[in-house]
C-alpha cells in the first residue's frame, strides 16, 4: 500500500543532543510538510516542500531545519532540543493539481526531551 | 486572532444523537477547506473536503459560509466510534501549500 512512512516512531534525547527524524513516502506527492503538534494542540506547520521549493513559517524557531534529498524522502532536524521541543512531529504529504491539499499523514515521531 | 478557531469541546452527546461543531477562519483569501479527525495519539486523518454548496457523506454534512468566513461539520445518528477529535483544516492564502489547523473539537459518544 502506498503509504507516509515516519522513523523512530519514538524518540528519546537530552536536552541539547541533536535529533533527526525521518519521512519517507510512496505516494509520489510533490508536497511534504512537518507539523509539530503538542498535547491538545493544533498541528502548527513548521515548513513544507513542493519539490525542492523550501517553505519556512515566520515563526519556525531556527533550531529546527529540514533536507529534501529527493522526492520521496524528507528530514527533520532538531539541533538542540529543548524541553520545550517535547511534541508529536508529523510528516505529511500532499499532491498538487487535481485532489490539492488533501494531507495524508504519517503515524508521527515522538520526542521526548530529558 | 488566530487563524483558525474552533470551540474545543468536550461535547458530550448520548448514541444516537446529532451534533454539530463549528469553525472560524480569519483569511478571506482561504480557498480550500477540510475536516480532518484525530483518535488520541494517532495520526489525523480526512474526514471529509468542504465545498461551497456544502456536501454530505453519510451521516457527516460539511457547510461553507464565505461570507461568514464559517465552516460547519453536522454528525448525525452519533456511534460509539465517532468519538475523536475533529480539526478544521484552511488554506493558507499566499503561502505555497501550507495549510493551517484548528486546535480541533473534542467529542464524546456515550451509550
């Protein structure tokens, strides 16, 4: 089944010990994104691709960064983590034209920041 | 104002019931717009996509009011299973792909 695939589904670091997630997909979307979201929080979008086109939120604090080596692959990448980075990160996909900006998600990674 | 505002809830309705929640976005340029449900620590998943003359699947009626800038998911004959919570998903006019969620609305079906 075609399908958004996120690694660890669980991830346990120290504060200020680098973490990098991953999200890889079948679906062949033109679009991922990574939203954190944090208990009875909305998903707040961190940024999203559309093909290698990089697309930062104004407020996305600079301790997280992203990589898209390739269509179906995309990183995440906390590079200090702290407590407050605590949150489920989810991965999700989208196609463009017909069908646009209906999100399929992964199962989500995880953090848990000692 | 944030972008997308929901009544988080809880509701607490009996089986059987029907229940409605709502839905407010504060960019008139918003073009697309969705409900998603959430179960606890999972992942959100398409419930339904809105459109402007509102539309139906099965016991679920989605209503769009431009106008109002208001969406509106109905749930009728409410089941056990329908428990969940249900996030209101916007466009993001300007911005690429993004799209930004409701904090989402919390429902209980009890027997």
């Amino acid at each position: 089944d075609a399908m958004v695939i996120q690694n660890p589904r669980y991830q346990v670091t120290q504060f200020g010990k680098p973490v990098t997630l991953s999200c890889s997909q079948t679906l062949n979307h033109n679009v991922m994104y990574w939203y954190q979201q944090k208990s009875s929080q909305a998903p707040k979008l961190l940024f999203h691709y559309y093909d290698k086109d990089f697309n930062n939120e104004a407020d996305t604090p600079d301790n997280f960064q992203s990589r898209r080596p390739n269509t179906s692959f995309c990183f995440l990448d906390i590079r200090s983590p702290g407590l407050g980075d605590a949150a489920m990160y989810l991965c999700a996909t989208s196609r463009t034209g017909a069908g646009a900006n209906v999100l399929t998600f992964g199962a989500g990674s995880r953090l848990t920041v000692l | 104002r944030k972008e997308v505002e929901q009544d988080p809830g809880p509701f607490n309705v009996p089986e059987g019931a029907t229940v409605a929640f709502n839905c407010t976005y504060s960019n008139s340029a918003s073009q697309s717009f969705f409900w998603y449900r959430q179960d606890c620590r999972k992942e959100p998943k398409l419930l339904m996509s809105v459109y402007s003359s509102g539309n139906e699947d099965g016991r679920f009626t989605a209503q769009l009011n431009r106008a109002s800038q208001y969406i509106s998911l109905l749930i009728r004959d409410s089941k056990l299973s329908d428990s969940a919570t249900y996030l209101c998903v916007v466009t993001k006019p300007n911005s690429g792909y993004a799209l930004n969620f409701g904090k989402g609305t919390s429902l209980l079906v009890t027997p």
